[in-house]
C-alpha cells in the first residue's frame, strides 16, 4: 500500500521494485495492455494529421453559426460553408448522449428538465461496462475517420487549400 505522505521519487522507487518481482508471464499481461494502448494511440495521432483541415472547418463553423446571417459574408462563401460535412463526436460519451438523448421527447419542457436528463444520462454513462464504453468509443473513432475523410474530399474538390 502507498502512504500517501511518501514523495513522487519513494512511491517511483517502490513501483519500480514491484515491477523487478514480477514473473515474465504477470509483466506479459502489462506488456500486452501497453500495446493495445499504444496502438489506440497511435490510430489516434493519425487522425490529428489532418489538424489544418480541422482547424479549417472550426473557424468556419464559428462563422456559420456567428456571421451568416450578417451581409458582409458573400454568398459563395455561405454556401460553401453550409456544405461542409457534420462535425464528428468527439468521445464515446458524445455517441451515447446523443443517443440518449435522442429517445425522449423534451419538446416544449423547461431547461431544467433537460439538466436533470443529462445528470441521468451522465449516469448511466458512469453505469456502463467497459465494454459497452469501448463500443461507443469505437463509434466516435468512426465517426472522426469518416469526417477526415469527407473533408479530404471536400476540400479536393472545391480545391480550398
């Protein structure tokens, strides 16, 4: 058990002699969640290549939602935002809210109903098995490829950058 008074570098020390006591069949099963975890990660990296495009669609999303209602916006330029793709979720907990919250009928309820159905939907989030999480999660990777991939396209055939 660690102590919580025990500096960073004693707690590191200790964690370290553990890990010199295991067997190679116990480190294997570390080993082996470092390399699912590394792939995650990597996949993950891959689709942050494409940061310009993304940092393209964020600043004309915020135009799209802030100035094009405003005359100073040519048309061409409207237009062309209004055709970029849908965003993607951002986590596998997005998926699941938007799932969720697309089963109920909150049309012409207060806000404050709302709140108290995001804190149900926050836990039932919190009640989910890693595997079900991981399915969402899974999703949301989806979700982001498919965004990648239609911007690509977009942008390809609109010649934009």
């Amino acid at each position: 058990m660690v102590d919580p008074n025990q500096s960073v570098t004693e707690v590191a020390k200790q964690i370290g002699q553990k890990w010199r006591s295991l067997s190679d069949t116990e480190r294997q099963s570390y080993q082996q969640k470092y390399a699912e975890a590394r792939a995650k990660f990597t996949e993950a990296k891959s689709l942050n290549e494409d940061e310009p495009l993304l940092e393209l669609v964020r600043v004309s999303n915020s135009v799209r939602l802030e100035r094009l209602s405003k005359r100073s916006v040519p048309k061409h330029v409207k237009e062309m935002i209004r055709q970029l793709p849908a965003l993607p979720s951002r986590s596998g907990y997005a998926v699941f809210s938007r799932e969720q919250f697309g089963h109920l009928n909150l049309a012409g309820k207060p806000l404050s109903g709302v709140q108290t159905v995001m804190k149900g939907i926050a836990s039932k989030w919190s009640a989910l098995t890693a595997d079900e999480r991981e399915r969402y999660n899974a999703q949301a990777i989806d979700d982001q490829k498919r965004f990648t991939n239609e911007l690509k396209q977009f942008v390809s055939q609109r010649r934009v950058i």
